[in-house]
C-alpha cells in the first residue's frame, strides 16, 4: 500500500502534506497514513479524532501518524488513542529524517516556540489540485484571546523571498497557471528577514520576475497590515486575483477588542472602500466567529449590519468553541444553543450575499481556471459548472448563464 495523507484545516497544511507525502516514500515508507490535523476549533481536534478511528477500521493493517497543529498541541491526547502508532510536530515533521523506518519514538514533538527559521517548502506538484500552494510564512507573533495556533505553529518567521520565486517558476514549468501564497498570518511576511521586505513587496517581485505565471491569489489577510506595495500591486497587475479573504472574525469594536484584534470596523470599512476605489471588480470573503464571549444581540446585529455594509460574498462561519488555555475560554460565555442559532443566522446571511454576487455574473464573461468535475473558478474565486468536462488546470473563456444560489452556471 502506497502513503495516504489526509489533510484538515488551512491551505498551508495542503502545501505541507505533499512535502510530507514526499519525504515519507522517499524514506521507503508503506502502508502508512498520515493525519495532518488542525486545531483552529474544537470541531476540528474532535473530527481529525473521529477520521483517524474510522481510517484504522477501513485499512486495519496501515500504521497511522498524526502530526499538525492538534498534535502538537495535545500529543498526548493523540498518543494515547490505540490506532495512533506515532505522533509528530509541526517542526519536526518537516525534516525527511523523521519519516525513516528507523525512527520509532511514539511522541517526538519538540518547543515550537523555539523554532526561529521556515526552510523553504518549494515542490514542484500538488496532486489531486489545479492551483499551486505555496507557503511563504509560517507561525504568528499576535496572541488574539479566542486563538492557539500560535502555539502550534510558533513564533511568525518567513521564507526568503528569492526562494519562493524560484518555487514559483518551477512550478509554472511545470504546468501551473495559478499560485496562492499561503501562510498562517501572511501580511506579517518580511519583518524576520533581512531588510524587512513586506508582502506587497514579495507579491511585486513574483508578479515581476515569474511574467509567465497566469494567476496570483492570496489566502487569508489581515487588512489592518496590508502594505503600499500590495495596494499598488492590486491597483495595477490584473494577475493578481481579484479576491481577498479577510480574517475579520466580528464587526463590532467591543468584541474585537476583546478578541485582542488589532483593526477597528472603521478600520476594515475604509480598506474595503480603498479596495474598491482601486480595483471596482475586487470580490472579498471573510472568517467570522458566532457567539464570542460576551456578545450580546446588539453586539451580534452590529457584526450582521457591518458584514452587510462591506458587501461581503464569502463568509466562512466558525461558532465559538473555547480553547483551553486561551483568555477567552475564561470570559463569561455565551450559551450554546444561542452560538448555534447566530451562526446558523450568519451562514443565511452568507447565503444571501452570496446569492446577490451571483446574480450580478449572469451575463458576465469570465476566464475560469478549471477543476476536476466540471467545475471551474472565476478571476475572484466563484465557482462555476461548466458544460462538459473539461480537462482540469486549463483557463477556459465562459459566458454566465445563470446561478442555483451557491454556483454560477456555464452556457
């Protein structure tokens, strides 16, 4: 049996699993499964929990390793379920040496606080998707009061900026019309570096050196740190996507300042504005947490309204979960069967947005970059069923027909 990864959370543990997959077949490795799990909510440490036990039952004979950032955060939680054979840092699973036969310690999860260097991860392919992920930072620096990556990803450090051009056109070499620059908190990028290069920077110098590079996306912002650069790139390269996704997680200032955010609704109002003023066809998502500790209904309709006013299309919805050991888990809580309505409330509130995005296509002509299943993406990120199946990782020309409410349609 060949090495399975299987991957939760953000798209920098998609980009980390190929190199991971990599590293354990060229060590020889077989019949293994590997768990890259995320800890950005409880839902998240109990599924990676639920898909390893339901993993050792279809394959009773692979051995199971669980590494990402649960992992490192609760290796003792993971290493003491019976399918597990191994558990494995976000550090040290990065190094080839840790997925030799010959390394058999059960736990091996080192003090990722002391990690201070990101080596690149530059492959060359990623399979099973049409866009290339490519990891330009990793950990976080900000301690905001709902979060603990921070302590499964360390402090924020980043990848040298000739390194991940030259990952870029390798990548183009081989086939890849889109990238997406991935991090844990990306806008924080350069300031470990030489120099202090800044991600609009970085994004400048990909659009620059890489000309045969079709498509450049950008993860999760923070749009309190968005450079000169980045607005100047987004002002002035059509390469660079039109679709930002914030990591905006409320709307109203109390809760954001007790979530220890460091941008204003002012603040993400007036950058979305700016946007626009730049780019008019710039589309943007957003993470929004439910039910934080200590939001009332006022507190919650205000979150409703800005999340209207700033004309968002994407909105990914997390219902508060508490985190031990994190400052919000001692606030006072909001009862859960209220964080479930006001998320649910939220996702309907997503749907609409969404849905009036859509309508606003029909007619459109578009250039979407294919995907397995008939399905393609447009410039800002909307997917799109096409007619026919197309060969996945082409961009195709398409006129918009219409919509079902969560895709457009293809004539």
């Amino acid at each position: 049996m060949s090495v399975e990864v299987v991957t939760f959370g953000c798209r920098l543990n998609i980009a980390e699993s190929e190199t991971l997959k990599r590293h354990a077949e060229a060590a020889g490795r077989t019949d293994v499964i590997i768990v890259n799990t995320c800890a950005v909510t409880a839902e998240a440490t109990r599924h990676a929990r639920q898909s390893i036990r339901r993993l050792k039952r279809e394959r009773p004979g692979a051995e199971i390793v669980v590494t990402g950032c649960a992992a490192q955060i609760e290796p003792g939680r993971f290493a003491a379920m019976p399918e597990v054979a191994r558990v494995i840092g976000n550090a040290e699973k990065m190094r080839p040496e840790s997925w030799t036969p010959t390394q058999t310690e059960r736990v091996a999860v080192s003090d990722i606080m002391s990690v201070r260097e990101t080596a690149p991860q530059m492959v060359d392919a990623f399979e099973g998707h049409t866009r290339a992920f490519v990891q330009v930072q990793n950990g976080c620096d900000h301690r905001c009061t709902f979060c603990v990556i921070p302590y499964g990803r360390g402090p924020s450090r980043s990848v040298p900026m000739g390194a991940v051009v030259d990952g870029i056109k390798r990548l183009v070499d081989n086939g890849y019309r889109e990238a997406v620059i991935t991090g844990v908190d990306i806008t924080s990028y350069g300031a470990d570096l030489p120099g202090s290069p800044s991600l609009g920077l970085l994004v400048k110098n990909i659009l620059r050196h890489v000309p045969a590079l079709a498509r450049l996306r950008l993860s999760s912002i923070d749009s309190v740190e968005a450079d000169d650069h980045l607005m100047q790139a987004i002002a002035t390269d059509a390469r660079l996507m039109p679709h930002l996704h914030l990591s905006l997680q409320s709307g109203d200032d109390m809760i954001l300042k007790r979530m220890k955010r460091r941008h204003s609704h002012a603040d993400t109002l007036a950058f979305i504005e700016t946007v626009r003023r730049l780019r008019p066809d710039m589309v943007f998502g957003a993470d929004v947490i439910a039910g934080f500790p200590t939001e009332t209904d006022d507190m919650f309709a205000r979150t409703c309204e800005a999340i209207a006013a700033y004309g968002l299309t994407h909105l990914h919805v997390f219902p508060f979960s508490p985190r031990p050991g994190t400052p919000a888990a001692r606030m006072p809580q909001v009862a859960r069967d209220l964080v479930k309505e006001r998320a649910a409330r939220l996702r309907m509130l997503g749907a609409r947005l969404l849905e009036h995005h859509l309508a606003g296509e029909v007619g459109r002509e578009h250039i979407v970059l294919t995907e397995r299943g008939g399905i393609g993406r447009t410039e800002a990120f909307t997917p799109v069923r096409l007619a026919g199946t197309p060969l996945p990782g082409q961009l195709l020309p398409v006129s918009i027909a219409g919509h079902d409410g969560k895709q457009l349609i293809a004539a």
